[in-house]
C-alpha cells in the first residue's frame, strides 16, 4: 500500500447509518444474518420495555424470548442475544436478537449512553452482524429531572446533569457511542478491518428527518474523532510535526477551513523560541499551524483552540524511563484534538470564527538538544530557564499562547497531555480544568456535562508562583513536584497574562487511556477526548458563555 492509500485509509467510519420511521417491526425488509437490536429494562421494573412503546403489542413475544434468556438482567449495558430466533413465535422477520439492558432512568446520563453504544457495537462485531435494526425507541429510558430526588448526582450529592437528555440527545449519543466503538486502527495490520455493518435506526416517535439529521450529525462528529484518534495512535515516526501539519492542511481542504504552516526559519523569524527550544534536539524539524474557520468574519465572537503538538517525547536530555515510553506518541493527543475539532466546527458550518493553534515539535536527546539551565526568551519576550526538559509542553505551548492574542479572543481554551501529576491526582477518568475567568470555567463544566467527558476544576492558587520563579530569568519550567498539574497551568497563566479568558485542559489522563473511559473508547487506541466537549461548547457558545 502506497502513502497516499495509507492516509486515504484514515478517518473512515465505515458503518452507514440509515434510518426508518416505524410502521411495523414485522413489515421491515431483511435479509438472512440480519439482527434487530431491543432495549430492555430492568427485572424488577418487570423487565419490559421503556413506557412509549409499551402500546407496541407487536414487539411482546420478541420481548418475553428475551426476557426469559438465562443470564439476563436488565441492567444497564448487560446484553443478551438469541440467536436464529423463531420468527413463528416472536413474528419478527429478523434471524437474531439482541437484548440490551437500558438500566433504571438513572443510568440514562450521557457517558453511560455513550458506552452503551459502544457495548452494542462490541456485540454487533462479535456476531459478525451485517444488516442491523435498532429500534431506538425501546431504548431511551430517561431519569425524571435533573434536580428531582432521583435525580443523577455525583459522589457529594451535587446534580450531575444540567438537562436530561432528550430523545433526540440521546440518539445523537447512542449514535455516536455505536460509531466510537466501531473504531478500529488497522493501518499497520496485513489484514485490514473489513467490518462494515449497515445499521437503520427505527423510531415510532422521531419522524424520518429528525432520525436523519441526528445520524448525519452524530457521523460527522464520529469522523472527526475517527481522525483524532488515527493522529493520536500512528507512531512517533510516522506523525512528526510535518505530517502533523500536513494532516491538518488535509482536514482544512476536505472540511473547508483555512490553514497556515509555518516552518523552522518562519519559527525563527517570528520568535518562537519555545518551540523551536523544543524541537532543537530532532532531525524532524518543527512546525506551527494556525487553521481558522469563518476566517475575516469580524461580527462574530472568536475562540482559540490550542493544542500541545509533541509528536514524541522523549524527554530530551531529562530522558524517560524505557517502560511504556512507546505510549509518548500520543503526547501530540493535544494538537489531535484540535485538529479533529476544527473538522467537526468547519463541515458543520458553525457560526464561529474559531482559531485552531498547534505547536508542534519532537523532543529528541541529541548534541543539539536544549540542555537543563538553558535559557530561551518566549515569543512575548518574557525568559524562561529550562530546569526539566520534560517539561517541554508548557513551553511549545507558551509561545502558542502568546500568539492567540493576535486574534483578540473571546475565549481561549488549550488541550495538553502535560502532566504525569494530573493523572496522579486524578486518574484516568478525568480531565484536570484549570483557568482565570469563573464564567468560561462554569460554562466549560456544563458543556462537558452534556458530552459526558469528565472534567474536574483545580486551582491556580498565587502561592504556586513562587515556585515557577528563576534566580536567572523571569521563569523557571519546572517547580517540586507538589501540585504538578496546577504549576504547570501556573506557568500557562504567566503567557496568557490575563489578556483574555481562558481555560487548560490536562488530559495526560483521558486522551491516552481508555480505562475508565467506557465502551465506546477501544483500547490501546487514543480516546478523542475532549472533541466532543470542545465542539458542544462551540455549537452552544451562547448557553455556555457570554461573549462580545
Ligand atoms: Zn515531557
């Protein structure tokens, strides 16, 4: 396989989603091997389907077969299958069943939606299904209120959501969570993965063009994390800050943004000195890539993305452990995002000038490389004395920073696996969000409340400060190790120098792992996180944030 074929291969969703408003389960049209896919609710709720299509009489005996299949519970994500079921008895034309526990309406939030897809779609791959009816009506089982006594509410008792997902929330979701754990990364396997299931949604409730609309929405955002997800998990080798570049010209083209690639000397000449410091030490030299959708659009509100672009770290001369260093390809998981992102707003067309920045270098340990005590002036002349050249995402990203003022932003929120400290404090299930305006850190909460991907708030306390100070410049990269994640937002927070809101997302713990992340993210693969949360935010801006 040449390149060209190895790339066109890339961000392929290779399920197509259809759609079919509900007449009779009975009168679909299949073919042999073809398997319908029913919600269930829990035993003790008398296991039968959610209220709106209790009248379905049709569905009854399907339903009691299910039902009585050992093994079967209800509760959320537990499946079951009967396989060559009895059309005589349950009179569906389909030759398998599958049972899907929905849980109680509790479990209706949108990370378990999500990862319910994603069990799905694990079942419909074991199966080898080809041709899928998923009646989705039978699958959304939603809680009450948000603020109600059943209400979902986090360990101290505080709302987890601030809506309940509607039914078309939950489509969108279920949809997407069915796509994300079709995922699949075979660009370095002999046997490439040829599962292509056609999958119709059924609804009795959602007319045929809403049913449409949701599936085209979920498809797109699918790619665009499809696309991260290739970017973040290519090795180190093959995904070097001009592939990166080059990757993100070709989302532009297919999707309709703009893309501007500067190169080492153009680096030089603009005083970007953090990430040229950085990529010193490699052969691949760096690049920095300003990609902007709505470009020249003066009247409408302007958010930067900016994502930390190391395409591997090594550590540079501070070199890493060998266990589990192969794992530093995804420290571009950042830069991924941003890129999956910007795909995602531009073939949406969202009414947003948004800016997408990636500071992209290779930390490499070499005789060029930046040594521990050197020193380098940052593109807004503020000096930083590099103590841990380690520590080298805060300093592509300083420059980065500096640069989003050109923009004069409404917002700027950056995404970097920055920190070890960060998955320390809080583990694989959440994203740390620091940041220096209550309204943008609020309004990104809410956002990520609807997507489902975790964040959790740590401060930037003033007495960090003291710590990220230098005898011999104005910064030093590196502190002690005591509230790592925050010192490095901290040092963020010094290039950022309140010219406009902004927030970091630390996602060393969520881009990179799936664990904990649910179904929908396969392993050993890069999640995506936080596309979806980044493009809500984008969608929404007016019910999360006040901007000019
Ligand atoms: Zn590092």
């Amino acid at each position: 396989m040449t390149q060209k074929e190895l790339r066109n291969n890339m961000t392929a969703v290779k399920a197509t989603l259809s759609s079919q408003k509900y007449k009779s389960l009975k009168a679909l049209s299949v073919t042999q091997g073809s398997l319908l896919v029913l919600g269930l609710g829990q035993k003790d709720e008398s296991a039968a389907p959610v209220p709106s299509v209790k009248t379905l009489r049709d569905l009854e005996p399907a339903l009691r077969t299910l039902v009585s299949t050992p093994g079967f519970t209800g509760k959320a994500e537990s499946i079951v299958a009967v396989l060559h079921q009895n059309s005589a008895v349950t009179g569906l034309p389909h030759s398998h069943l599958l049972g899907v526990g929905v849980g109680s309406p509790t479990d209706c939030q949108p990370q378990n939606i999500l990862s319910l897809g994603g069990k799905v779609a694990h079942s419909l791959r074991g199966h080898k299904a080809t041709e899928v009816d998923i009646f989705i009506d039978s699958l959304y089982n939603p809680a009450a209120s948000v603020s109600g006594k059943d209400a979902p509410k986090d360990h101290a008792g505080r709302p987890l959501l601030t809506r309940i997902p509607s039914r078309e929330d939950f489509l969108e979701k279920f949809a997407l969570g069915l796509l994300l754990g079709l995922y699949s990364f075979d660009r370095y396997k002999k046997k490439k993965d040829d599962y292509a299931p056609r999958i119709r949604f059924v609804s009795a409730i959602l007319d045929e063009k809403k049913l449409k609309d949701i599936l085209a929405k979920a498809t797109t955002l699918a790619k665009g994390i499809y696309l991260t997800r290739d970017l973040q998990t290519t090795p180190g080798g093959d995904m070097q800050p001009a592939e990166i570049a080059r990757q993100a010209q070709e989302a532009g083209r297919k999707s309709g943004f703009k893309t501007i690639v500067w190169d080492e000397k153009k680096l030089k000449a603009e005083g970007m000195n953090g990430i040229l410091t950085v990529g010193q030490g490699s052969e691949a030299p760096p690049r920095f890539i300003i990609m902007e959708h709505n470009a020249g659009k003066k009247n409408l509100p302007t958010i930067v993305l900016v994502g930390k672009g190391v395409s591997f770290d090594t550590g540079g001369i501070s070199i890493k452990p060998a266990a589990g260093m192969e794992e530093m390809k995804m420290d571009m998981s950042g830069a991924a995002a941003v890129i999956g992102a910007m795909h995602v707003i531009s073939e949406r067309k969202l009414p947003v000038h948004v800016v997408g920045l990636v500071a992209s270098a290779e930390n490499m340990p070499s005789g060029k490389a930046v040594r521990p005590g050197d020193i380098f002036t940052a593109h807004d002349g503020q000096t930083v004395e590099v103590i841990n050249t380690d520590a080298e995402g805060r300093l592509v990203l300083c420059d980065a920073l500096s640069y989003a003022k050109t923009f004069k932003p409404d917002a700027v929120i950056d995404m970097a696996t920055l920190t070890g400290a960060v998955i320390v404090a809080l583990g694989p299930i959440s994203t740390g969000l620091m940041g220096n305006n209550a309204a943008l850190i609020e309004g990104f909460k809410k956002a990520s409340s609807v997507t489902g991907e975790k964040v959790w708030e740590l401060p930037l306390y003033e007495e960090y400060k003291e710590d990220m100070r230098s005898k011999v410049a104005d910064y030093r990269n590196s502190g002690n190790r005591e509230g790592g994640s925050q010192k490095g937002g901290t040092f963020l927070n010094f290039f950022v120098g309140g010219a406009y809101p902004w927030i970091h997302l630390d996602i060393a713990g969520t881009a990179d792992t799936p664990k904990g992340q649910g179904a929908h993210c396969p392993p050993d693969v890069g999640t995506g996180v936080p596309v979806s949360s980044i493009v809500e935010f984008v969608s929404n801006l007016k019910d999360y944030f006040k901007t000019k």
